[in-house]
C-alpha cells in the first residue's frame, strides 16, 4: 500500500501564532519539531495499516520546515520549491490514499491561522460555484488523480471543513479554536497518539478509489487588490466575474497548476508571498 501524505504547519499540534510557523518566528524552531511528530505519528499509523511506500510533501510556507533528520525513516521526503504541484507535489495515481496533516480552515473562518494560500491576498475561491479552501481543493485535485484522501489533522475548525466536503474522511482534531490565533490544545502526546491510532483506522480497509471526477471543473478565485486580476486576465482562459474575481475551466490537476501560477502573478504583484 502506498500512502501520500501532504503536511502543512497551521494545523500542527500546539501552534496558534504567526510566530510558531513562520520562518524567524520566535518558536519557530520549536514549530518544526511539533510538525515532525505528529507528520510521524501519521507515519506510524499508516505502517501499523501496512503502507511499503511512504511519501511526505512539505507543504508550508518555504516548503523547508521538516528537518529531514527528524522524519520517520520510513518516510521519503520533498522539500523545497518551487514546486508546480505545490501542496501536492508528486502525488499520482499509483498512490493508494493521501492524509493531508496540520491543514487549516479557509479564508474567512474563525478557525486557528485560516487563510487560502496567501494571506490577505486572496479574499475567496470556489470550485464549481462552491466555497472551497485548501482543504477542499486538495481533496477534489486528489480524487481528480484518483486518489482518496482519508484523514485529516488539524484544528476543529479544519475537521469541520474537512467533514463537510466529504463526511467519509477521518478526522483528528490537535486543538479546538477559540480565535485565530488562540486555541485550547489537546496534550501533545494525547494528539499524536490519535492521529497513530486514527490514521491506521482509516487505512485499515482498503480505501475505495473515487469515483471518476467530471472532465472539467470551474475554479474561481477572489483577490484583495484589483491589480492582480486585470494582470491575470492576459492568460489564454482566464475570465473576469468582476473587478475582482477570475475564473478558468478545465480538468482538474491541470487547473491545480494553473492556479498556481495565478499565485505567483498575485505575489510578483504584491508584497504577499503564496506561503499555503
Ligand atoms: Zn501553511
């Protein structure tokens, strides 16, 4: 069985600030060894569920948190970007099942460090006309690669999106919201221990290969600054909903890619780096 896990840091057992996740924060270093240990509990889980292959993508920020020393042995790693797949670099169909651990709510929700992608920068997004966040997105780029994704680590605010877009996944919330940048957290070892137990769970009948996607989707994206979308309208495909808003159609991996591009158009535009 082989397993793709996509780690982001917002979602991470005991970080609730800017300063826990971000690169020259002061517990930064702190930060990253939080996201090691449950990014190995998950690990742990999946072998306990009989994974042969498993791939871990840094999918924070500089893509280099994960010190590559303190990840399971088990695990292969990409670290690093660019990358053009992002938050999904390397993910294909010949994997069985992704878990997406320490993902975080999308823009707008009161849940610990929400944002979509960037941090002001991009106000909104829908996927054929529904709200979506890098949660949803994931899930809906996965199973368009013919991968399920099965579980989820994050605050209750992710769990709920998570859960909502798709009731099947398995959820495990680290640490319940109070604001964005507050939250009453599950004891360490409590956490990482449910994320091992839940994630062999999920793993432990063979995950069903969704269901074929449609051939072509409608991404929609909302931006801060009006600059970013008159820039972006000079793609081939790319059209304006309104001074504000772009949207594209086409098959899903491919749109995953384009968008992207339109992240890093947005962040050349502003002072606002995609940071995911
Ligand atoms: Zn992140």
């Amino acid at each position: 069985m082989r397993i793709y896990i996509s780690v982001d840091m917002e979602g991470i057992t005991g970080l609730v600030d800017a300063d826990d996740v971000q690169p020259g924060g002061r517990d930064y270093e702190r930060g990253r060894s939080m996201m090691a240990e449950d990014v190995n509990a998950a690990v742990r889980g999946a072998l306990a569920a009989g994974a042969t292959d498993i791939l871990v993508n840094d999918a924070h920020g500089p893509m280099r948190n994960l010190l590559p020393e303190a990840l399971h042995p088990a695990a292969r790693l990409v670290r690093g970007k660019p990358k053009q797949m992002g938050m999904l670099e390397g993910l294909g169909p010949e994997y069985d099942a992704a878990l997406c651990v320490g993902y975080h709510s999308r823009a707008g929700a009161l849940g610990v460090l929400s944002h979509s992608f960037m941090g002001h920068e991009i106000e909104d997004i829908w996927l054929d006309g529904r709200p979506v966040g890098e949660i949803g997105l994931a899930h809906a780029t996965a199973a368009a690669l013919g991968v399920p994704v099965v579980a989820l680590t994050g605050d209750d605010a992710a769990c709920a999106e998570m859960t909502a877009w798709d009731a099947s996944v398995v959820t495990v919330p680290v640490k319940y919201a109070h604001d964005r940048f507050a939250a009453r957290l599950r004891p360490a070892g409590e956490a990482r221990e449910a994320i091992e137990e839940e994630v062999a769970r999920a793993l432990s009948v063979p995950p069903a290969r969704p269901s074929a996607p449609a051939a072509e989707a409608t991404l929609a994206v909302r931006w801060q600054s009006a600059s970013v979308p008159a820039t972006l309208l000079g793609i081939p495909g790319v059209t304006a909903e309104d001074s504000r808003t772009v949207r594209s159609t086409g098959p899903l991996p491919a749109l995953y890619r384009l968008f992207g591009v339109w992240m890093r158009v947005a962040a050349s535009l502003t002072d606002q780096r995609p940071y995911c």
